[in-house]
C-alpha cells in the first residue's frame, strides 16, 4: 500500500508555490504541466475555487472535469467533455480579430461578431475582394499550419466562415457536432474537407490541436482540472468504472503526461481522496505502475513535502 509520510501542505500555500513557478510565465511562454492533489471534499472544493480565480489572473481558460460525469477512460469522451465547456464563440470572435489585425485590418466593432459583407463595408473594400483576402488569411494560419491535424484545421476553418457568413438555423452545425462527439454522417462531414470521426486514434492529436488552437485564439493556456474521485471508489455517479475501466483512465492520464511538451500552456491538475493510495487494492495508483513512476514523490526534503512534486497531499 502506498502512503506519504508527511504533514499535508496547506491549499494556499501549495498554490502559491504553482502559481509563481507555471503560471506566472513557465505556462504563458509555451509550457506544459500535471499535478494531482490528495485531499478531503472541502479541500478539493477550495482548491477548485482559487484555481477558477487563478487561471483568470493570468489569463487562462478553466475547464472542470468529472469521472463521475464523463467516461474519462476513453481519451475521445475527454476531448468531446472539454469541446462542450469552452467557450467557442469567444474563442473565434477573439480568433478572428487577432487574425484581422494582424494583416491591418482592425475590427470595426471588438467583440461583436460582423459577417463579410458588413466588414467589407467597413474597410471600403468590395465584398468579394474581403472574401478572397478572408480566405487567404484563413488558409495560411489555420490550413498551413502542421501543429494542428488535418481534420481540425478543416474543422477551424468551417467555424470561422461560419461565423463571418452566419446562416438562419446553423447553431448547431456537423462540424459542432462533431467537435462535441455526436457523430454525424461522415457523408455530410467531407462537404467541410473532414474524413474521420474523432476516435481513440486520432483523440491525442485533436487535443494537441485544441491547445495549440487556443493559443491562436489569445488564451494564455488552459487549466483542466480532473475530478478522480468517482473513479478510485464505488458510488452511485453518474459514470460508474470498473477496475480495468480504472486502468484505461490511469492509462489516458499517462499517455496526457507523456504529451506534455506536446501540449503548449496545458496545466493538468488531478483532484483525488486517499482512494487513490490506499483505497481498493483493485483501483489504487499502485496496480498501474506506468502512472505510479511517472507522478510519485519518491525524493522529498526530509520530513517535509515537495510543494512542486508531481503529487502532493493538501489539507486546510
């Protein structure tokens, strides 16, 4: 049974240390980091307050995540949970008037969305020369750039247009759907240039796009936080594991570690209780020892914790 040693680290000041050393300028520079945290309910509560607070600060995106709400054994059902929380037409509003700027095109009216023909207008530039200009810019950031997948370029490029040429009734378009992991015919998919249903397969590069994605759309980075618990114990969450289900979701969350430097601005924390370490023998970080090695604090500075260790125990 694995255990730590030690006096847990108060949740302000195990905080404090992170903020300083990520996200001041380690995450906003391009960097990429987990942390998973073993704490009671009022703790894990607090900790998913101030960090609502501190992703702000600094200009992140927050995402929460929960294993008793989404089946995050399965890297594709963690992409679809996160599409569906971010805000998208934020993001693309943001995405646009950045990329408009850029080629010295000011946007008339921030934060508003304005379709081509009312930019053209605003510019004194002819509609179709706007179009060709648009599609141009659109290409060379998004089309040409090989950070992002092939499907998700396409994907981007189809939200943006879009947005700049807004039909009645499209709130709820394929490529949405897709996005979020509902599936739609891949007949109608290819009529925006994308060949496949988001998969196991092909989960880890959509995720490499998305943070990639959300750099160009002027968010510093993205704090996920992982709610583990429903995983590590029996109860009656909405998504119940297994012991081998628990052992996929170990598994996804090593594959997320060992992505890191692939994952610009990423901040990963996991939230857990004692289960984690000392719970059932079946679900314990111990029966996956690709995780274990990757995340346990086996060096600490005498009796005390590492605040920067990749697990570490808070209590308030």
């Amino acid at each position: 049974m694995l255990e730590i040693r030690t006096e847990p680290l108060h949740p302000s000041e195990w905080l404090g240390v992170i903020e300083r050393e990520y996200f001041t300028d380690f995450l906003r520079e391009g960097g990429a980091a987990a942390k998973f945290v073993i704490g009671d309910e009022a703790t894990q509560e607090e900790i998913q307050n101030e960090c609502a607070v501190l992703a702000r600060r600094h200009g992140l995106l927050h995402a929460h995540l929960s294993a008793g709400d989404t089946k995050l054994h399965m890297a594709q059902e963690l992409f679809f949970a996160l599409v569906r929380v971010l805000p998208w037409d934020g993001l693309l509003q943001r995405y646009l008037e950045e990329l408009f700027g850029r080629h010295e095109h000011p946007w008339p009216h921030p934060g508003t969305a304005l379709g081509t023909v009312e930019l053209a207008e605003a510019f004194g530039i002819a509609p179709g020369i706007m179009t060709r200009h648009r599609d141009q810019w659109l290409s060379r950031d998004l089309w040409d750039d090989p950070r992002l997948a092939r499907d998700f370029r396409a994907a981007m490029i189809a939200l943006c247009l879009s947005r700049l040429d807004p039909r009645d009734g499209e709130a709820n378009t394929p490529v949405d759907q897709w996005l979020r992991g509902e599936k739609p015919p891949l007949s109608t998919l290819r009529e925006f240039d994308i060949t496949a249903q988001i998969n196991r397969t092909n989960a880890r590069a959509m995720l490499i796009s998305l943070c990639h994605f959300l750099r160009k759309a002027g968010a510093a980075g993205l704090l996920l936080t992982i709610d583990l618990r429903a995983a590590t114990r029996r109860g009656d969450a909405a998504v119940r594991y297994s012991p081998s289900a628990v052992m996929d979701l170990y598994e996804v969350l090593r594959e997320l570690i060992d992505d890191l430097e692939h994952l610009p601005g990423l901040f990963i924390l996991g939230l857990a209780d004692q289960g984690l370490i000392s719970g059932d023998p079946r679900r314990t970080l111990d029966t996956y020892k690709a995780l274990e090695m990757r995340i346990w604090p086996d060096v600490r500075p005498g009796d005390r914790q590492n605040p920067l260790a990749p697990l570490v125990m808070v209590s308030l």
